[in-house]
C-alpha cells in the first residue's frame, strides 16, 4: 500500500486550476510507451511516471511507522451470539496521510480459522469487490473502524461448534492489504 504525505500549503481539493490539471494525454501515453519500451518497468512505473510530481509524494517510511491496524474481538462469546469485530485504521505519524483503499465503501476482510489454521469463514467469500480506488485522507491522530459481526456459521451455513477459533483482519489497498495481528476468542458457555 502507498502511503503518500501532502505537502504543506498545497491544497489538493481543487482541481482543473491552471498549472494543476493533469498531464495532456499524449504526454502520459508517450512516457507510458518509453517507460514499456524498458525491459524492466512495470505497470506501476508507467503510473507513476504519467502523474505530475507536484501533487503529492511517496512516503519513504513502512506502514508501521505510519498506520496502525488493529482488531478488537472479544476474548469469549456464548455459542448462537454474535462476535462483534473492529478493525481500527490510525495514523500516528504527525503528518496528514492519503491511503488509497479498495472499494466504494472500504472493503476489508474478516478471516476466521480453526486452531489448525484452515479458514473457516472469510467476510468477503465470494463477494466481488469494485475495482473503485478510494482516497481516505487521515489528518495525524485520526482513526477509521471498519465494523461487522460473525454469526458463529462457516462459509457454508453449518453453526460452528464450542471452542477457540483464530480471527484476523485485511483491509484491502490499491497494491497489498493491510493485515492486522491475529486474535482469538472463545465460543462456549460464559
């Protein structure tokens, strides 16, 4: 995933002002054919070469030291109820962070396991999700939840038995999803 810092004093909402516009089309397709030509470039070079340098940046930092994903869960649930999850999106950096996620609302995946690791329910399980990439600007401190709820069903309907079951989350971007750390929780008699 990209994170990619405004610079200051620069307002991005504004678009079609003069010098802020993008690229003339024929500019963008012949950088593209250049850049192809090479051996070595890849899709995401041609994108990156095609949009104006101005606008925003590439943070050089990894995600951890930008974005904290984290799953709240509850350590035990009595069986037939249904388990609340949250998955929470924050920035700790002290700067303003465009993430570029997947999804006209944001898609994100809940994945249930057994203790042997299979998966036994995913949230998104045969779901499809748009091919929309949506800009969420999150100013220093700021916090995005991401919320639903598992009946207690694998994917194919069957109610789950008592036990303790792996639970974590990804929150889909533009290149690779966000995957919190796993959690655990206990269906069975409180």
């Amino acid at each position: 995933m990209e994170l990619r810092e405004r610079p200051k004093g620069v307002d991005h909402r504004a678009r079609g002002r003069a010098g802020d516009c993008l690229p003339p089309l024929s500019w963008v397709v012949l950088a593209a054919l250049a850049l192809l030509a090479s051996r070595s470039a890849t899709p995401s070079d041609v994108y990156a070469a095609a949009r104006p340098s101005v606008r925003e940046r590439v943070m050089p930092a990894s995600v951890s030291d930008s974005v904290r994903v984290g799953l709240e869960v509850p350590e035990r649930v009595r069986a037939g109820d249904p388990v609340r999850i949250v998955l929470r999106l924050e920035n700790i950096s002290d700067r303003t962070l465009d993430l570029y996620l997947r999804g006209r609302t944001i898609a994100f995946d809940v994945i249930i396991t057994r203790k042997d690791g299979s998966v036994l329910w995913r949230r998104l399980e045969d779901e499809a999700v748009p091919a929309i990439l949506r800009i969420e600007t999150l100013e220093p401190g700021a916090v995005i939840e991401l919320e639903d709820t598992w009946d207690q069903r694998a994917n194919g309907g069957a109610p789950v038995s008592a036990g303790e079951y792996g639970i974590r989350g990804e929150i889909l971007t533009e290149v690779e999803p966000l995957v919190t750390a796993s959690a655990s929780v206990r269906i069975g008699p409180l």
